[in-house]
C-alpha cells in the first residue's frame, strides 16, 4: 500500500467522527472501548456512507422503529 494522505483510503468511502464511535446515537450514553457495540451503517445522498454506533440493542431498535 502506498503512503497517502486520504486517510480514507481503503475503506470504501466511510467515514465516522468521534462522536459517532464514541457515544450512542440513540441516547447519548458513552460507549466503552473495550466492548463491541452494535452499529448502522447509512449511505448519505452524496455517496458518503456514515456509521452509527449504539450502547445495546436496546438503542438501536429504538433507532430503526424511529426512522421507519
């Protein structure tokens, strides 16, 4: 692999901001680091696909009944 300066390189257009991983979509609540937590993935209009991360899946059923 070549040394690039997208950071984006390799993994397919996703993007996630600290927010995203850090803290549930749903209720806010901080994710610990050291537990796996159940994640969306969406892609957006432009193509930009954005990963959303829940506490349980408590929050993101809550989440998807919410959106429908």
């Amino acid at each position: 692999m070549s040394d690039s300066s997208d950071e984006s390189e390799g993994t397919g257009g996703a993007e996630a901001t600290g927010d995203d991983l850090d803290y549930c979509a749903r209720c806010g609540a901080t994710l610990p680091d050291e537990v796996w937590c159940p994640v969306r993935t969406e892609r957006e209009p432009d193509g930009t696909v954005r990963i959303r991360s829940f506490c349980d899946e408590t929050c993101l059923n809550a989440w998807l009944a919410a959106e429908e």
